[in-house]
C-alpha cells in the first residue's frame, strides 16, 4: 500500500431540528408552581403536626417527642413554619391562579375572532386549555 501525501478532509454538516420556541410571555412556570404549591402545603401539615405534638408534651398529654433540645424543640418554631410554609404555597397557588387565567381568556379570545361557532379552530382553542 502506498501512502499519498496528500490529506483528505471530509465536511460533515448536521442539522438539527428546530427545538421549542422560547417565549417571554408571563406564567410560563405555572405547572411547577402548583407542584410546589402542593409540596409546601403537605410539608405545612407536616410542621403543624409536630407543633401540635411538642405542645401535648408540654402539657403532658402525649409521650416524648422526636428533638428533646435546640431549636426544633420548641412548638412555636413548628408552627411558625407551619405558617411561613402554608403562607408560600399561596402565593404559589396564586402565580400559577393568575396564570390559568392569562391563558384561558387568551384562548377565548381566539375563539371569538373565529367565523362561526361550528368551526374547528375555535373547539381546538378551547381544548387547549
């Protein structure tokens, strides 16, 4: 076999696809605000529990509790994030609220420029939602 001294290169294009659209518009993390929504109400429920817990022990009405000293001890701080937790998974509830509403009247209003309320489109725009 002979060896050229000549290099030969090969151009390889790829192309990809066009990927998602990247959007400006408000409430896009609806869905993960209802998610977290919903995980800081259960971790409220969770705190209020242990609160309740550590203020039967005080009153004597329950056996020991899990954090016998420190700052976990203490029911106020249990109910204090109770509150601090509960009061967060509103406002989440309220950003990704907001936001379904954004979205719903925006698709109304596509169904209203359509023609006719027989048209596809405007079943389509509803769907959507």
């Amino acid at each position: 076999m002979k060896c050229s001294d000549k290099a030969g290169f090969m151009v390889v294009r790829i192309r990809f696809g066009r990927g998602p659209v990247v959007t400006r518009r408000k409430g896009k993390n609806a869905r993960l605000a209802t998610m977290a929504a919903v995980l800081l109400t259960m971790g409220s429920i969770s705190c209020a529990s242990l609160g309740i817990w550590r203020l039967g022990v005080d009153l004597g009405w329950t056996g020991d509790f899990v954090v016998q000293s420190g700052l976990l001890s203490h029911w106020m701080v249990w109910l204090v994030l109770a509150g601090a937790a509960q009061y967060g998974s509103r406002q989440f509830q309220n950003y990704a609220a907001a936001s379904h509403e954004r979205a719903l009247a925006a698709f109304r209003a596509e169904a209203d420029q359509s023609s006719s309320p027989d048209d596809p489109s405007a079943v389509r725009a509803i769907a959507r939602v």
